[in-house]
C-alpha cells in the first residue's frame, strides 16, 4: 500500500485537471551533468549498466536531481534498449560509444528467433522502480507517510527498439533497418509485433511494482517517412497504448496511470498521435505549443518543449525562453472552465555539458512564471 | 546568347505550368554512387575541392548521371559551403570526414571580421557554371542547337553557413552555434546578415555565369526551435529570395528563374516558408505531400520527397514507393484547369551505397506514372 502524494502536480497535469503551476521534469534528468551522477557511475566501475542493473545505485542516481532542484516528477534510471537485451540480443555500451548489440537482428533466421523475453530477466527494472518507489516516501510536516512526486517508468517504442535491433547500434541514415522495412516488410512487421508484446508487458510489470506513470519513447519514430510513420510505428505505440492497465488497486483514488507518448520528430504528425490513446504527447522544440494546442484540442495534455541547447546560455536567457515556452501554450484554464495541461519539459534529454546551475534558473523560471499566468486576470 | 531548351519540364513544373510528366532530379545526383564519379575523382587526387574547383571535373561529373538516366535537370558540382571558404574559414575535407574549417567563427573579433567575399575568389564556380551549361548544349533531330535540360545553381542558407562557420565542422547537437544564438543574438544577427548578402550575390553571379534556377540548401533549419527557425533562419533566406535576379536578358523568353528553398526537417513551418518568396519549396520524406499541396495552395509549387532508403529495396518495392509519392500529391491539374506544380525528387540526398540500377527504375517509374496520371478521365 503506497501512501498519498505530497505534490501530485505532474499527474495531474497528465489528465488536464487543474494545478496551481506548471509541472516541470527533465528527460536524462539523472545524467551526467550531474557531478554526483558521475561519482555513482564510478562506483559502480563507470558502466552505464552497472548503474542500472544495480537496484541500490538506480535508486540513488534517480533520486539525485530531485535533490538538487524541486522537480515535479522521478524518472526511472534505465536505458531504452533493456527489452532486446532480455532478447538474448547482447546489450553494451562501449566506452565513450553510445549502445551497441552483439547479435543484431537482420534475416528471416534471427527474426523468426525472436520471442517476448522472460520478465525475469528484467526484475532488475522493477525492483529499481519498487526500489525508486520507496525512496521517495518521505513525511510530511503532520508526521505522515508521503510520496514526494510520481515515478515514471518508460520503455523505447516497438519501432525504436527495431532501430537498434537491426542496425546493431545507433545510425546516421538507418539504412539497414529501413532496407528490411522496404524490402521485407513482413519481417519487419513480424519484429514490431514481438517488440509490440514485450513492451506492454514490460511496462505493465513497471506499473504493478509502482511506476504511477509510464511513457514511450519513440527516438527514432521521427526518421520514418510519411506512411511508413504510422504503419510502422504509430500502429505499434497504439498496439502498446491499449494494454496498458491504467489503474492499479490501491492507487490514490484509483487515479488513472498516465501514459506519455514522445516521438522525436513526429511534429508532421501530431494529430495522429493525438489520436493513439496517450494522455499526454511529448513535443520537440520544432513544434509550436500554442498550434499544437489547439490541434489536440481535448484529446491530450501536451509536454515540452524547450529546446535543451538553451541552457548553455546565461540565466536571463535561459528564463526569458522557459517564459517564452510556457506563453506559448498560454493560461492553461480554457474560457469555459475546463482546463488544458502542459507538463514542461525539454525536447529532448538534457545535454551532459550542461552546467546544474542554469536548471535551478530554469525549473524557478517556469514555477514561478506559470504561476503568475494562473493568478493573472 | 543560349539556346533554347530541348526539355523545360522542370521549370514548368517549378512555375506552376503545364507539363507531360512530373520532372525529375535527385539531389547529390553527381556523387559517389557512381562508380565514373568516383574515377573523375580519382584524377583530382581523391580530393573533393579538387573536384569542385576544377572546372573540367565539375563538367564532368554533373553531366554523368545525366548520361546515365533521363534525369529532367542538371545542377551545378559544388559543394555549400564554397561561400565560407571564400570569406577566408578555410574549408578543408578529410579523408572520410565531413567538411571542416580551420578558422571557425565564435567570438566577437571573428563575427567582426567576416565580410562578404570578394566573387573573385569563387570564380571557379562561375566559370563551372558556364562550362556545365555549354556541356548541356546538344543537337536536336532538326539540326538546331539546343540546351538538354535546364542547369541548377545552389548555395547553403544564411543559417546553415553559420551553422559551419561557428562548429567549424558537423555537429550532433549544434551546441556551439545554439550557445551563440541564444547568449548573443545580436552576434548571430551579424553572422546572418553577412551571410545573406553573399549568399545573394554568390547566387546571383551564378545567374548571370547561366544557371537556370537557384536552390538554397536549409540544411540544418530543422534543428531550430520554432520561433527561432523563423528569426535565425527564415528571415535570412526571404532577404537572400528577395535579392535574386529572376530573369537574365536573352534568357528562354525572359522566362523567370524559379528558386527552391529546401528546408530538412522543414515540415512544422511549411505553410510560413511557403509564403518566403521561393517558387518552389522542398519537402522531406515526413510530409504528406497532398496535405503539404493543400496548404500551401497556388503559392508555390512542391519539390519531393522519396526516403533515400527506399532505393536500397528491390525494383517492384521501389517503383510502389515511387508511385506512392506521385498519387500522394496527386494530378497536378486543379479541377479549375489551372495546374500545381510537382517536382519529384529525394527527400535528402542520394546514399552512396545506392545501387544505379535502382535509379534507373525509380526514373522509368516516374516517368511512366506520372504520364498515365495526366491522361486518366
């Protein structure tokens, strides 16, 4: 039985109920900007899967930012690439590379190998998430058991996870996982649907050890051409969308469990994803948030949309475009009283060269501004 | 004083007139797919300036893909960022690098000291200009001389030399010229302003030297944030639009020089780049082209936007693909008997793991589809 929230400003914005601010998390935001990220990272022998294969070291490095800067949300320390890994499909990360896999898959043979992994080969995951869950427990001025803010858990999307899967690694031009998809497109179906099933459960088995809400990364949905986006993405996320259970027994007030999709890129595309199932969509800084707001109209809440290379610029930079993305989705209260919900963020994870200082300076920003334009006339 | 052109296809399409089929070029269409390409190279040393400054090998490897495929334009050898080299960055390649300069421009005394270039220094652009156009020059069934297809000149953006001068080289994140842009904006404004009066004037010289139609290559809009796109990107090319002479004395009936803005990543702001001035706007594979067609309306015509990849698939795969794109936009005849214009093309340029064979049936395709769509009832 996990205690009531202390500050459920990020859910809530999920599912476009009031809020007396705007809720604010960082994608990447336990990363290595972060110095005491880096001496974690250490000890567990500088592997970025040691980190996250590590319950203990998990927990602490998710909890660091929220130590640092009062953030609205915990995310889940992980990688996207966790599920092929439980594939059997040989996960690393070389030094200074991004990931890597030993057995990448590119013919019928390997295709026809593939199979939804053993969940237990990822309890590593959820005992991080039940793990993250508890650290968050604090107590509250009146000497009650409280949760700070809401975990995230996530996976990458069916289609990014192919991306990898094929490829073997990261891509500049994904020719070989778009090679398979245009000239066999029964195999790549065939991947998605794997990868379709394994995600679900996968995030399912996050929400049942505690992640209260859950979010889809499609990285690389953004490379597909028209067409190809929403049969070869799109249709997957929605596959993955409807199997998700939203509520979970003994959850506040049975409060439905938020489901972010974000596809880097899909701008051409929002009011289909809009259409998906989602609660919330994650924007890029390409996309206009007072367009994309009025396109979504009530289907979704939005989240984004600061393009991250703002904060290397001095702290009245940084303030001035965190207010210039939060006028751009405007007062989120309609005129008729219902309410619209944005959940700031950047478009997309925070650089490691970024210094924490201008984090401060942008999560005051926006708490501060967003505030104002509530209590404006 | 030139000769007539034996196909004007293209510049029909470009400016919204009449035409038999849609037209055709690829971008990057003389390069390294072709293995005669890569023997012209070899003669200049391997070297890509080598090829690029000299006027011979220009020559020679625009007219190759046209030897080799009934391609509906040529366009000039060279390579964007010509016009930086010539303001003294010293633009080098290296062996399987990508471009590179050893003075990049990232503080106040280099923003300073950046002056548009003396055309001198880009003669050889100029004179490849006028060597390709006379190489285009044939002798029609009647005995009269005549231009093959129509001669493209081009040049980088404001924004994307910028992009180059300030990194010095390509980048993953643009953080340096983003850190510019958003601590010093007035610096980058200098840049910009600079910029587009060489770009103007580069493009210009290449009008008058005989090209037919001018392309400004975006490359690196897409990774703006909106808002910024429109101020740091946008603006700068309707100044460079604006400046174009759009018909050059003894030109084919003083018939106008169309411009193409290519904008990757472009998608969000099409309708605000379709109204920049260009006659043509270029589309990625992410746009839907008959969404793109209805929203830009009798503004422009549309220049698009096959995945490159999609030539890595067998010939049936893309000839499908190719005819996709075709009915997408669909017959460019508007029911009031007025005509959209499209022409076809690559959404970015051609791989060098392309296959020519592959182009060979992508043309036929075109071609052929493109036909049986004006005569159907």
């Amino acid at each position: 039985m996990w205690p009531t929230l202390q500050n459920d400003t990020f859910l809530r914005a999920c599912l476009r109920q009031p809020t007396d601010y705007t809720p604010l998390w960082l994608m990447r935001q336990a990363g290595r900007y972060l110095p005491e990220y880096k001496a974690t990272r250490m000890k567990a022998g500088n592997s970025f899967m040691g980190l996250a294969t590590n319950v203990q070291y998990a927990t602490e490095v998710t909890l660091q930012p929220l130590d640092r800067f009062p953030l609205d949300a915990a995310i889940l320390f992980s990688d996207i690439l966790t599920v092929p890994d439980a594939m059997g499909l040989g996960l690393s990360f070389g030094a200074g590379e991004g990931p890597r896999f030993a057995h990448p898959v590119r013919d019928e043979a390997a295709v026809a190998a593939l199979a939804v992994p053993d969940l237990d080969k990822l309890r590593y995951v959820f005992d991080a998430v039940t793990s993250i869950r508890r650290a968050l427990e604090t107590t509250d001025t009146q000497g009650r058991r409280v949760g700070r803010v809401p975990l995230i858990g996530f996976s990458g999307s069916p289609w990014t996870l192919a991306c990898y899967m094929v490829e073997g690694a990261g891509s500049d031009d994904y020719r070989l996982v778009k090679t398979l998809l245009y000239s066999r497109p029964d195999l790549m179906h065939r991947i998605l649907e794997v990868n379709a099933a394994a995600v679900t459960a996968y995030l399912n088995a996050q929400i049942d050890a505690g992640a209260q809400a859950v979010m889809v990364f499609d990285s690389w949905g953004g490379v597909l051409a028209d067409g190809a986006f929403q049969r070869f993405s799109l249709d997957y996320t929605r596959r993955v969308v409807a199997g998700l259970k939203r509520t979970v027994n003994g959850e506040k007030d049975g409060q439905r469990i938020p489901c972010i999709v974000f596809t880097k890129g899909g701008g051409p595309w929002l009011d289909e994803i809009a259409s998906c199932g989602a609660d919330v969509v994650g924007l890029d800084w390409t996309v206009n948030l007072g367009r994309a707001r009025q396109l979504v109209g009530d289907r979704v809440a939005l989240q984004g949309n600061l393009d991250p290379n703002v904060l290397f610029a001095p702290d009245a930079a940084v303030a001035r475009e965190a207010v210039a993305v939060l006028d751009s989705f405007g007062r989120p209260q309609r005129p008729d009283g219902t309410w619209d919900g944005h959940i700031f963020n950047l478009g997309h994870g925070i650089s490691q060269h970024t210094d924490p200082e201008r984090v401060t300076t942008l999560v005051e920003a926006v708490h501060r501004h967003s505030r104002a334009m509530r209590s404006a006339a």
